[in-house]
C-alpha cells in the first residue's frame, strides 16, 4: 500500500531532507501535500518533481509569484495558514510531517490528530505549547505521533525494547554546542558568529542559537514529557560531543538502551515513514572504530540556565510553556538580529516567564494567547531597556 504523505515546511532543511528520503524510498511513498511561507522558488522546482495534489503558500502576498513560477501545472494551490488544516485532513494524506518552525503549523497539527494521522513531528512547537492537548486527541481518535527530532525519535526507537511502565529513565543527550566547558563569563558577550558555530550539526540558524543556550534540550524536556507519558523526574540531559548516541533509554532492570547513528537527520525522517518497518536508506552507516570513543557528562546548569528553566516550566505545565516557546523565538530573533546580547536570550525569557500569569488546563485559544503575549513582551521589555 502508498503511504501519502504531506509536508508542512517543505523548503526547509527538515523538509528537504525528507522529499530526499521519499525520493530514495521509491514508489511505495508518495508526496501529496507540499507547503511554504516564504520560498516559494524552491517550492515550485518541489512541486513539479514531485507532482503533490496540493500545494500551499501560507504568505499570501507570494501566491501570484509562486503560480508565475509554476506554469501549467495540475496541482491545487491553497493559501494561508488555515489552508494548512485543509489540507492535512484530506483523504490523500496518510502521515504528515510538521517541520514548521514556530507555533504558525500549531492549528494543523491538531488538525491532522483529529483525523487520525500518522504525525511525524520534527519541530518541538505542537508538544511544547499543546503537548496536553495533543496528545489527548490522539488518545482520542488514534492518531500516532512519531517523532523525528533526533533526541526523541532515538528514545522512540529504545522504548521497542521494553514497555513503558518498564522506564526508570529516559537520557537525552547534547552536543554541548559551541560553548561546552566555557564558563558563563566567557559566553556573556558571545557574538552571533560564535554562536552560530555548531560542532556536529548544520541546522538553521534559530536552532542552532538554541544549541548554544541548550534552550533546545529544555524544549526536548517537555517534548519527552508529553510524548512518552514519563514525568520530568525521569528525564535527564547528559552532554555527548560526539552526537553518535542520540538518546538512551534505562529500563528499571538496569539495562540501558541506546540509538546510535551517524548524525544525519535523514534517519529519524525515514524510520517515522516507514516504522514499524526499517529499510535500507540512504543514511552513511556507522564505524564505531573510526570514532575511537564516546563521552558524558553532565551539564552545567549554573551556567546553561536554560536548561533548569526547562525543567521547572515542565512541571509548571499550562501555559507556562508557550510563554517560554515565543519568548525564546522572540530573543532569539533580537540576538540575531544584533539587538540584544548573547547573556540577553535566558534573561528576557526569565523576566517573561515571571510576569506571565500561568493558566492551567488551557485551550487552544489560551496557549496561542500566551504566545502572542510574549512576543509582544519581548518588544515591549527591550523598549524599556533600549
């Protein structure tokens, strides 16, 4: 049987990996659904490879760009966010990839739980800011959520080798980023050019801002959370430079399963297609000899603050996590923008976090409230500093 699949962001690096994936799977996997906001160039060459049923731009002001670029073609073209959830939730639609940066792929998302998808998440923002909502949908209509970020597709992974009531720990590793082992004297006036040097990986450059926080594990904290129904307890962060133990599982006998590959998101996005099935990919296989040894160790909170503000935002729940989501975006956004200071992200976060007003049990309309309410915060602080 075709597995159809739709891609929400399929002109980023996520998304072209995975219409890399498919086009090596061959024909058991086809595209229906491709999507963008802004790259609408890279989008049409997509669209007439791979020929989806629908495509949506999500910016309206580039839809008679992109039917320029297009030309004759028998596609459907959908626009706007609200677009997203139509087209997920249409019968040609078996698994669908949400690599949306940002909370702007959140509505679709439900979308697709409430029709029953096969969810294969790579950005963290549906089970940060609604992970309680979304998971209680799938529960609800049998929607499976795979992950595909490569933390938590390698506990995935781990978890087949036991039963969940089985986990005495879940370990989610970290490169470290470009600032392992330095002090937070040393990072304080760190310049984007430094920040931006990641060691192992080559991911965009909002993401590659929270590797240098290691706001990126703090978000993967809450992920794990509500993907894996642990509480935050269980859940720990070693650092691992190497990147070739992507995660690790210890069941409550002592064994202690781990995912290791190459560091090639290529994987995490083919065995969320084809699971529970694995097949040969296109990924490079792994020499343990060429890589001589693996290291841990734990990470310094006094000095990734990011990293004890996740925890505690875990177990605060509500909202608590949309406002730590936008604000981070929010910053991060600034720092690159040369606005603020590297030291600036977590302290802007922090001070957000402590205004805000947390809503337990929120709706929809709550958490994307409190996104925008820190988005706004943000601006709102710097003019007050600035």
């Amino acid at each position: 049987m075709v597995r159809k699949i739709a891609i929400l962001g399929s002109t980023g690096s996520i998304g072209r990996n995975a219409l890399k994936v498919i086009d090596a799977l061959g024909g058991d996997y086809k595209v229906t659904v491709l999507t963008a906001h802004n790259n609408v160039e890279l989008l049409a060459e997509q669209v007439r490879k791979f020929k989806p049923q629908i495509a949506v731009v999500t910016n309206p002001e580039k839809v008679n760009a992109f039917k320029s670029l297009l030309g004759d073609c028998e596609t459907e073209i959908l626009v706007g966010n609200k677009a997203l959830s139509l087209a997920v939730s249409s019968e040609d639609v078996d698994i669908v990839i949400a690599a949306i940066v940002g909370a702007a792929g959140l509505e679709a998302i439900l979308a697709a739980a409430k029709a029953g998808k096969i969810l294969a998440i790579a950005n963290k923002e549906p089970l940060v800011i609604a992970g309680s909502l979304l998971t209680k949908i799938a529960k609800q209509t049998g929607a499976k959520i795979i992950p595909v970020d490569s933390e938590h597709s390698a506990v995935f992974q781990a978890m087949q080798a036991g039963d969940a009531k089985e986990v005495n720990r879940i370990i989610l590793t970290a490169s470290g980023g470009p600032f392992r082992g330095a002090t937070a004297e040393q990072i304080k006036n760190a310049t984007i050019e430094q920040a931006l040097a990641h060691p192992t990986w080559n991911m965009g450059k909002k993401i590659t801002i929270d590797s240098a926080t290691m706001m990126n594990k703090a978000l993967e904290i809450i992920e794990a959370k509500w993907l894996f129904d642990v509480p935050v307890e269980k859940i720990e962060v070693l650092v691992h430079p190497e990147s070739i133990v992507h995660s690790m599982v210890e069941f409550v006998d002592g064994s202690v399963i781990a995912q290791m590959s190459a560091p090639d998101m290529c994987l995490p996005i083919q065995y969320a297609l084809t699971f529970p099935k694995r097949v040969k990919g296109i990924t490079k296989h792994l020499r343990l000899e060429e890589i001589g040894k693996l290291t841990f160790e734990k990470p310094d909170m006094k000095v990734f603050k990011a990293l004890k503000i996740g925890y505690e935002v875990a177990k605060t729940g509500g909202t608590a996590a949309a406002v730590f989501n936008a604000a981070n975006e929010a910053a991060v956004k600034e720092f690159l923008e040369g606005n603020i200071k590297f030291v600036n992200i977590v302290e802007i976060i922090e001070y957000c976090l402590n205004k805000h007003k947390v809503k337990t049990n929120a709706t929809l309309e709550d958490l994307i409230s409190a996104d925008n309410w820190a988005r706004i915060e943000v601006k709102e602080c710097l003019n007050k500093v600035m």
